[in-house]
C-alpha cells in the first residue's frame, strides 16, 4: 500500500501555476479588467440610477455574480485546456505511467484548475474590495464555496477534455449551457422581479445556488434557500467526482 | 529468494484495438540484469506491448508482473520500478529538458533535493548543460532524445524500457549512448530496447526476442541467434521471412 502521493500532486499544482503565469495576461490580467469594468458600469454609470436591491448598492448585488462568473471561466479553462493540451501533444502519458491512483489523478487536475481559480477569485475580491464595491461577511464560506464550484467546473472541464476531438468542441458545453445558464441565474437581477413561472424555473438552475452562495458569503444576502443550496453544490462536487474518477479509470481517451 | 522474481514476467498478454488484435497471446519472462531486445517489423506488437507493461494501454487479457508485482491490481507501486524513453516524444513541447526532468521525477514522488541532485547528474551525464533551459521544440533531434532518457531515469526505475532510443541520433552520439546503456545493465539495471538499428540489438542486448503479428515467434540468447556465424540481423531476416 502507497501512500499519497503528495509530491506528485504538488507537481501537479505547480506546473499548473507556472502555465498560468506563462500566460498571465489571459488567465489573470483578463478578468481582473473584466472586474474593474462591471464596476465602473454597474457601480457608476448604471449602479447611480437603480435603487438599492435588498438594502444594498446594485454594484454590491451584482458583483459576487462577476466573480463566480471569472472562478467558473478560469477553472473550466484550466482543467480543460490542460489535459486536452496533454491528449493532443500526448502529454497525458507522463501522467498515466506515473505512480498516481485515479483518486490522485482527480486531485491533480482539479486541485490545480481549482489554485488558478482562487488566485483569480482573490484578485477580484480584493479589486471590490479596494473599490468598496463588496464586502466579505464570511471568508471561510467564500473560500469553501468558491472552491467547491471550482471544482464543480474543473470536473465538467475534464470531461469535455476528454470527449472533445478537436479545440472548437473544447467551447461547446462553454458556449450552449454554461453561459446561458450563467446569465439566467439571476447574477444581474433578483429572482424576485421575475414572473412566477420564471422564478420557479429559476430555481432548477443549478448556477442560481452558485451565485446565491457566493453572494451570500460576500455581503451576506440570500435568495435560496441555503442547505438546498449547499445540496445541490456538494451534491456535483462529489457526483462528477465519482465520475471523473470512474472515466479516470477506465481510461477513457486517454488509455488505449 | 528475491533474485528468482524476474524483472518482467509476462503471462498469455493479448491486447485488442476492437477486432484487431495487436498483441496475441504472448509470454516472456525477463531475468534481472538482462539486456533484452525486442525486435519486429513495424506495427508487430512491440509498442503495444510496453504500452501493456507501462500502464499507457490496457491488456485484454493476461497477465504482466513487474518485479513480482502486477501492473494493473498494483498498478501504483508497479509504475514505480519502471522508466519509460517511448518512440514519440510524449512531452509538453514547451518544457525545457531541465523541467521535464523535475516535473516527472515530482511525479514519482522525489523530494526537491534529492531530485535536484538526480537531475544535474543526468543533465551532465547527456551533455545537456547548455540546453537545460532551452524548451523540447526547439532541441534538435538527438537532444530531444537525451531529455527523454534523463526523463526516463530521474526516479532510477528498476526496469528500462527504451522504444527506439537511437532514432533520429547521430552516429557519434549514438555510440555515446550505447557507451551509457552498457554501463547502468553492467551496474545491474534490467533494460529493454527495441530498435530497427539490429547492429545496436547486437552490440548491446544478451537476450533477444521476435514479435510479429502480435506473436512472439523467436526468443533465445544473443549467441543462439548468432549461431554459425551468422548476424542477428540475418537470423532476424530469415524468421521474418518464414512468417509470410
């Protein structure tokens, strides 16, 4: 019986880490802008003319959207180009001749997607911060959350890696489910100013209890309720991560 | 006791791609020690075979122990006593040969100082010192090779497995190598080579075996091979040819 293989995983992180500041403009610059922007516009030019939502500047309300907007972009992109990087050059191999259990694999590629998602979440939060765009009413909630629905979108990352023949499919679960999921989970408005029927709908989105957590870490205001919630959230961490585990093992893609 | 497990013991490995099937049945048994030659045609079986014993494939059916240990119930410890230098340069083509070393000797598990200290050997014993920081795409051929035997031996893996080692290598460099290969099996390491140079299975390997069609159809001794004075080059023509 072998232990973890810490310094493996380590490896794994580090690597990731330094192909993140090997294009640091992409995977750190980018969305820091994107933030500063969403407050410029929302804060100032739009933020001035709407009421306070729930008490609190419509700036306040929006931006922890933003935010889970930029972790889901940066651990999606990761996990994703990452190992489809690592099928495409063969890369792969390294890793499947190397004394790593699947479970380990699973930590590897989602612990690493995961570390660049939290650099680019710490980032932003410390832009709001400085620009009093937000506040931080639980740390240890936002840490948690933050990282279980990064961890949520490395494991969906992952997959669409290994299913993708080609880097246009890299962009496709991106492009039709993702962003319009993103957009319809209330990031830029209250569930409440919806009809009924749109509300109801609403709360089978799963992103409207990502966005609900995250902002409910930030300035402590909530939609959902909370243990649905944290359901729903824990819920997809531990079922794609049985799933990953299991393609992991079969060797989908990766293992002739 | 210990020195009676062979270094690689292959029991009835059949591999298929679908309906095709790559490898068919083999078995092998590989003393500690030995320098072993895997030979064949293009598309025989060989590739397959260490893609089987290093975990880059999945048997379909048979058996593989490594040092006693088997490489897909224990596949984890298994993977620990191989080191692998494959055909294609597997690689993130923007690594340097200094990375590739430290990133995969992290894989195994080395602590930084003892790795840092595996890695310089390796860079000095491939002359790899000016290129340490150059990345893999930008290496000619022959240093695209030595960063895969530095990658492949930074963890000092019991059993090497070198899939065509030498291609692309000139012949000054190759002859270095075959110089280095010699030394680390006179040092007890167990090496397999498979290689289209059968001059470089001659000069190097004690023991030689012929896949083709998926079968092993020829497995002896060096000498066996050599026998009458011929080449194992010419042996290895005339089984070849007696398969079609």
């Amino acid at each position: 019986m072998i232990m973890l293989n810490t310094i493996g995983l380590y490896t794994m992180f580090r690597r990731e880490v330094k192909r993140t500041f090997r294009v640091v403009v992409q995977t750190l610059v980018a969305p820091v802008i994107s933030a500063t922007l969403y407050i410029f516009i929302f804060g100032t030019v739009i933020g001035t003319r709407i009421d306070d939502f729930a008490g609190v500047p419509y700036i306040s309300f929006v931006f922890p959207g933003v935010l889970m907007l930029s972790i889901i972009n940066a651990s999606f992109a990761s996990a994703s180009s990452a190992l489809y990087f690592m099928r495409f050059t063969r890369g792969i191999e390294e890793i499947l001749i190397a004394p790593f259990s699947y479970v380990e694999m699973l930590i590897g590629f989602v612990g690493s997607a995961v570390t660049r998602a939290l650099m680019v979440a710490f980032l932003i939060l410390t832009v709001g911060l400085l620009f009093g765009a937000v506040n931080l009413v639980n740390p240890l909630m936002f840490v948690v959350y933050v990282a279980a629905i990064s961890a949520i979108f490395a494991m969906l990352g992952i997959i669409v890696a290994l299913w993708a023949e080609s880097f246009e499919q890299l962009q496709v679960l991106n492009t039709f489910v993702i962003t319009p999921l993103t957009y319809l989970g209330g990031i830029f408005y209250s569930v409440t100013f919806l009809p009924p029927l749109a509300a109801t709908i609403t709360h089978f989105n799963p992103f409207f209890y990502f966005a609900d957590a995250v902002r409910s870490s930030m300035i402590g205001y909530s939609e959902a309720n909370s243990a649905i919630g944290a359901l729903v959230i824990f819920g997809l961490v531990v079922t794609l991560g049985i799933l990953v585990t299991y393609l992991f093992r079969i060797g989908w893609k990766i293992r002739s | 006791m210990s020195e009676q497990i062979p270094a690689l013991e292959i029991k009835h490995l059949t591999k298929k791609y679908g309906d095709k099937v790559a490898v068919d049945d083999i078995s092998l048994n590989i003393k500690k020690g030995a320098f072993f030659g895997l030979l064949g045609p293009n598309g025989a079986g060989k590739s397959t075979t260490i893609h089987c014993i290093t975990g880059i494939a999945q048997p379909t059916e048979g058996e593989i122990r490594i040092d006693g240990i088997d490489v897909v119930k224990d596949y984890k410890l298994a993977r620990t006593k191989v080191g692998l230098s494959p055909q294609e340069f597997n690689v993130d083509i923007f690594a340097t040969p200094e990375q590739l070393m430290d990133y995969m000797g992290g894989y195994y598990g080395i602590p930084y100082a003892e790795r840092a200290a595996r890695i310089e050997k390796l860079i000095a014993r491939f002359d790899l010192e000016k290129h340490r920081k150059v990345k893999f795409q930008k290496l000619s051929g022959g240093l695209k090779r030595r960063a895969m035997l530095g990658r492949a031996l930074v963890h000092t893996p019991d059993l090497l497995i070198l899939d065509e080692p030498t291609a692309g290598v000139d012949v000054e460099q190759r002859h270095e190598l075959w110089a280095y290969l010699k030394e680390m099996n006179e040092g007890g390491k167990t090496i397999i080579l498979t290689s289209h140079y059968l001059e470089e299975i001659q000069y190097l390997c004690n023991e030689i075996a012929i896949i083709n069609h998926g079968k092993i159809v020829a497995e002896g001794t060096k000498e066996e091979f050599m026998k009458e004075g011929k080449s194992v080059e010419q042996t290895y023509l005339e089984v070849i040819r007696a398969q079609k």
